[in-house]
C-alpha cells in the first residue's frame, strides 16, 4: 500500500510565492509508485485547500479562480488517523474526507518554516518531513542560531540585535552601529530569508534607509559588518543530528552587494516562468581548491548537527577574501527548490532525495515512540482550587 503524503506549500509569509513553486517542483519528481501523493495549498490567511488544480503551477496565475473551484479543508485527529476533512463540513452526502500518513512542509519563511507550521502537526500527532519544532525556530532566528554556533566554536561574524524600543531611539541605535562596527554593515530582519528585507549601507543615510525597511518586515533587526571583498558558497545537508552528509558546493552569482530577492527568483527566468532557486546563476560545483570544498562541506555538516536539523537544509557560507576566512552566514531549515540542484551532481536525483527525506521522518517517529512522555501521578487525587480564584492548590 502506498504511503499518503500530504505536500504543504504556500502559507502567510512574503515568501508564499517561492513556496509554491518548491512544492510543486517536488510534487512533480516524488516517487508515484512509493507514494500517494495529496498537493495542500495554503493561502496567506493560513487556510489549507485541496483540489485537482492544486498542484498545477499554471492555476496560480488567478489563485482567485483557482480556490473558487478547490476544496477547503482542515487536519482533524482522529484516534491514531489524522485526515483532510472539508470545511465547512457538509451536513448531507459524502464528507470526501482524505487520510493521510505524513505531511511534507515544503514552506519557507515566517509564520511556517519558524516552527509554526511544525508545531502544529506535532500537536495533532501526524508524522512530518524535516526539522522538528525547536530547530525550525532556532534555524529561521538568525541572531540565536549565531549564539547556538558561537558557542560550539564555528565561525560566525560578530553582530547587533535590535527590537522595536531601540528603532524608536533611532539616533542611539545608528550610534551604536557606527561606534561598534563601522561602515559598511548590511542589515536584516533577523527571521526572514530569500533576501526579504537585507540590505548594505555604506554611510549614515543608507543606513536609516535600510533600518526602516528592515523593520517593515520583523519586529528585530540584525547589523553585521559588511565583508567587502564577499564570496558567497552554499552547501547543502541530509540527515539528522546523529548522522549527516554534504553536497557539492555552489557559488551563487549575483548583481549587487548581496545575492537579492530577484537574483533568486526572476532574475534568470524567461516569460515570467521561475523555476525557484534552481533558475538562480551559479557555478556547481564553486571554483574552490579540495582543501576549502572540504572544510566548507565538514562545517556545514557539523553545523546542521549542532543546530539539531533534520532533512535538507542549505547552509550559506561567507569568505572574506581580504584575509581568506571563512565563515558561517545562515541555514535554510526548508530551502528553496530543496537544493535538488546541489544533490544532483553528487549522484542524488531529486526523486531519490525526496524519498530519502520521508524515510528520515519514519525514523524520528520510531526513536520517539520509544521515549516517555507521560508517567503515572496521584497529584490531581483529592485537589481542590482554593477559592475558584486564586489558583492555589490545597495540600
């Protein structure tokens, strides 16, 4: 029988559209003899549907028409079955409810790569592909996943973290920058990815330019020092914080200081037709020397390990040519096209490496169905509230 796997793609976050080109380009290379594959579209008011257009990426031009003829539905529980019930559910006739045996995110952003959305399915008890709850959110807040890897000694550059108080005493905040790290400093939301809201700035006024827009899309901010002399290499990692292994490295190519939200997504598409981050310009593999390929695939496996990920990630490094060192920049927890690109090359097909993600969420459910999550307690035997109000318990 074949296993029911429910694709999640799309959800409230700027970065929706991206989502719904990932998940349809893995839907379309799953394994159709292994698994029964169910396309769920979210939209951005976090509203699951289903259909037989769900996974056709022409039907996104007028997503409108596309809902208009899709099924609302919602995950219910039910015992050890989770399943796609509609919504509003039907008084008469056929429910069409669908069963499903484990959910695969393909998500990207806030609000659904954060630990959200995995939150979520744990609660209900279904199965899923990739990181679990904590990773999630620890991978998608860039200012805790640099304390996690500083404090397992992995190079990360040293930064500022700003909330919403300091932004409105802009002036000290700014002085801040100034004082402790210096021009130039590039600036970003400290919970976004595909270059949402990153910018550098070279002097004061590009500075408060870059401070205000970042802070339209987070209510933190990061400000790092600007390695003027950049290089930018990705490496991509599969497995689980026991036992992982890397792919061949890529070196994005870009038009500004930063690889930007264009440079990923429409830069090198034709007739308005993206195919995500595999349309990005890159070199695979990176021009790099056997000792830096490597170091930067032996750091990006420890790194996915300490930050307890599971499932692909792609993990961003930084080398300062100036003085050749190399430094850890982010991880994408659930990254764009799922890196397919970077496996193909090491001898991984996309369909392969889509079937070996949900063999690794199996895995999870067996090692947590030998743990304990409950024991057996008297404490509530003879409790009453005092009062009905204050809470406290009478011993």
């Amino acid at each position: 029988m074949k296993i029911k796997v429910a694709v999640l793609f799309g959800g409230k976050s700027v970065e929706h559209e991206v989502s719904i080109i990932s998940g349809i380009q893995a839907i379309m290379s799953m394994d159709t003899e292994k698994y029964d594959v169910i396309p769920v579209y979210i939209n951005k008011k976090n509203e699951m549907y289903v259909g037989d257009d769900i996974g056709r990426i022409e039907c996104y031009k007028n997503i409108n028409s596309l809902l208009a003829k899709s099924q609302r539905v919602i995950m219910v529980n039910d015992g050890d079955k989770v399943s796609l019930v509609p919504y509003p559910a039907k008084k008469i006739g056929k429910k069409n409810t669908i069963d499903i045996d484990i959910a695969f995110p393909i998500v990207h952003g806030t609000n659904v790569e954060d630990g959200a959305l995995q939150g979520y399915l744990k609660t209900l008890g279904i199965p899923f592909v990739g990181c679990d709850v904590t990773a999630s959110a620890v991978g998608m807040d860039k200012y805790i996943t640099k304390a996690v890897l500083k404090d397992n000694n992995i190079p990360v550059l040293d930064c500022l973290n700003f909330t919403t108080s300091d932004y409105e005493e802009i002036d000290d905040m700014v002085a801040k920058i100034e004082s402790e790290l210096g021009y130039p400093v590039i600036i970003k939301p400290v919970n976004l990815g595909s270059s949402v809201g990153i910018s550098v700035a070279k002097d004061r006024v590009e500075l408060i330019q870059s401070i205000d827009d970042a802070f339209t899309y987070s209510r933190r901010v990061l400000v790092e020092h600007a390695i003027t002399k950049l290089r930018e290499i990705n490496c991509s990692v599969l497995g689980d914080e026991n036992e992982a292994i890397a792919s061949e490295c890529e070196e994005p190519l870009h038009t500004k200081d930063i690889l930007s939200y264009e440079d990923k997504y429409l830069g090198n598409s034709k007739g308005g037709k993206s195919k995500g981050m595999a349309s990005v310009s890159r070199k695979i593999p990176a021009e790099l020397s056997s000792e830096q390929r490597e170091e930067i695939r032996s750091l990006a496996v420890e790194s996915f390990k300490k930050l307890g990920c599971q499932g692909v990630a792609r993990i961003d490094f930084m080398i300062d040519e100036d003085n050749g060192k190399l430094y850890f920049n982010e991880i994408n927890t659930i990254p764009g096209s799922l890196a397919f690109y970077l496996w193909e090359p090491v001898g991984v097909p996309y369909k392969e490496l889509l079937t070996r993600m949900i063999n690794l969420s199996l895995k999870r459910v067996r090692e947590e169905e030998s743990l304990t999550f409950s024991f057996d307690t008297n404490i509530l035997d003879g409790q009453t509230l005092c009062g009905g109000k204050s809470g406290k318990l009478m011993k």
